[in-house]
C-alpha cells in the first residue's frame, strides 16, 4: 500500500479546511430487486445470529453489486479517477467542495488518522462514556490523556462538561452515539461549535446519520464553511479505498431506494424488538441508530456469554453502562432468534 507522506501541521490543515462524511460502508438499503445468487450449501457459520457489530443484514444495492461486478476487469489498477469522481459526486450531495471530502476505508482508517494528528503528549482526547472506543485507543497509543465524560442521564453527550475539559485538544462526538443509540440535537451541537475555541477541534462521528429520524436530528455538515476547526468524520493513505468499493459506493448513491428502505425496515423491526421488551418489562435506551442499549437488570456478561452459547452474538460489554445490553437490529427472523434465546437464558 502507498502511504502519504504528510507532516502534521499539513494533514491538520487539510482536515481543518473542513471535511465532509465521504467514508465508503456498504449500502444501507435492501434492494427489490436484488439479483439472485445461487446458494451454496450452508457453513456453520450460517447458523450464528450476529446481533453484535450494528452490521445492515440486508446487504448493498443492486446498483453498487453490479458496479462491483463490471469493475472486475480494472480491480488491478489504482482508483485515482474513480475516487475522484466519488468525492465531487459526494461534494455536490453535501454542498462542499471536491478538496473538502476525504474518502477512508471505513471508520477505522480516519479514526486513527485523526488520533494520529490532532492527539499526542501535548493533545488530550475528549470523549463521552461509553462512546465508540477506537479513537480512545489509537489517542492511548499515541500518549495523550484521554479525558472520559460521563454521559448526562439521558446518555446524550454532556457537552458543557466536555467543552471545559477540551483545552486545545480533540473533542470526540459520536451523533448518533455508540452504545446508546441516543443523539444529540443539531442546535445543541451548532451552540457548542460556536462557542468552542478555534484552537480546540471538534470530530464529528455520524456514521448513523441515516437511521435518526427524530426531527431534532440533523447533521452538522453544513458547518463546516463556518468553523475551520470543525471535522465530520473524515483521510487517509493513498489508494486505501479500492477500485471495487470506490464503483459500489458511487453507484449507491444513484439508488433511490437505497437510504429510504433501509431505514423503513430498520424502523420496522426495532419497533417489534421494542414492543416485546415492552411487555417483558425491560427498559431500553431509546434508539436512534440501527442497534439499541437494554437494562437487563444484572451484570451483562453473563447474559452476553449464555446467547453466545446459542448461537446469538450481541453486543461487548461497555463498562460505564455494566448492566445495558447493545443488540443490533438485524433482520425480523434473526431477531426472533434473539427473543427465543433471551427467554431462555432468562428463564
């Protein structure tokens, strides 16, 4: 792999110029008209009901499988062109410009880039608890303090406590949040921003922009043409995106279909894990992502190593919230698998 050779201060101009989401995952929708692939005789694997990752169980578009399938013959070649044609593409979805967008290979590259840049011995890290771990990590690893602020009692992120401790470092915010699945609004967010020193950055983590759907909710994208300091998730080594995924996620973003229907039957199917938690009395942290927390009312780790034992894998155990649960949503039958096993181990 060809790896930039950038000094700090310029990679930190290039992200501080502002960086819009441009980060390729596969496609959020199920498609109507997905082409049908001939089955091979299932694995074991097959067998695991995988509620532990926030996966989409329902796989890319039809647009973006057939782009990958007719880039087959040019997989070999470096996707200069093609990842410039996606940035202006998600340029003028987002209303930036084509040098504002920084294309990675998924959250975990752009993550610890950013770490890489904006942390160190003199930097701290600022972030809610729980929260994503990876920035936490790579901070860690890079010898900056990392500076954990309780969630408020809502499990939004506690933005006033966390702008008092910021202090020219890096402010993390992951919106909507992982573990949680709570978010917080944009006019909360937009204040913070504002009032925040332009010495202090601020990355905004919105990898599950699409399933909000609280009208309070928006992205702070549009931001980024008034705060320098401001980062919505973003770059990345040379050629990191491959030439595959650089045509499925262009092609993605011409499926009409894609967003709407995948937040349809995420909606659908976290409302009827919701309402059986209802009348089985447990409480749940309400969700605005593709996964949500639940109080099972004892230590986790039990319950989380008992549903494995089953063949249902759920969330890790996130030590601020001991007693919560993360369950993906995945589809209706997987999660009626998980009820099944969850009545049992209760039982």
């Amino acid at each position: 792999m060809n790896s930039i050779s950038i000094s700090r201060r310029k990679f930190a101009q290039l992200l501080s110029a502002g960086a819009a989401c441009a980060v390729v995952k596969p496609a959020l929708s199920l498609a109507k008209s997905a082409p049908e692939v001939k089955s091979q005789p299932a694995s074991p694997l097959t067998r695991i009901v995988r509620l532990s990752s926030n996966e989409n169980p329902y796989g890319p578009s039809p647009h973006a499988l057939k782009a990958m399938t007719d880039s087959f013959n040019v997989a070999c070649r470096y996707p200069d062109e093609a990842a410039a044609l996606l940035s202006e593409k998600l340029a003028t979805l987002n209303s930036v410009n084509a040098n504002q967008i920084l294309l990675g290979d998924g959250s975990g590259e752009i993550l610890k880039l950013c770490a890489d840049t904006f942390t160190g011995a003199q930097r701290k890290l600022v972030a809610g608890d729980p929260t994503f771990e990876a920035i936490l990590q790579h901070a860690t690893v890079n010898g900056a303090e990392v500076v954990k602020v309780p969630l408020t009692d809502n499990f939004a992120h506690d933005l006033s406590k966390m702008g008092a401790v910021a202090n020219a470092g890096l402010v993390y915010i992951c919106n909507p949040n992982n573990p949680t699945a709570s978010f917080t609004p944009k006019n909360e967010l937009t204040d913070f921003i504002s009032k925040t020193s332009p010495q202090t950055i601020i990355l905004v983590d919105e990898a599950y922009f699409h399933y909000a759907d609280n009208p309070d909710y928006d992205s702070v994208i549009p931001l980024v043409k008034d705060y320098p300091n401001l980062i919505v998730r973003s770059h990345q080594s040379w050629d990191s995106v491959n030439i595959m995924a650089v045509a499925a996620a262009t092609a993605s973003l011409s499926d009409p279909d894609q967003v709407t229907n995948g937040r349809r039957l995420n909606q659908e199917t976290r409302t009827f894990v919701t309402t059986q938690l209802d009348a089985m009395d447990y409480k749940y942290i309400p969700s605005q992502a593709n996964f949500v927390m639940i109080d099972v009312k004892r230590p986790v780790l039990p319950l989380i190593k008992a549903l494995k034992e089953r063949n249902v894998e759920v969330g890790r155990l996130f030590p601020a919230l001991p007693t919560h649960m993360r369950l993906t949503i995945g589809k209706k039958a997987e999660m009626e698998a998980f009820l099944s096993a969850f009545h049992q181990v209760l039982a």
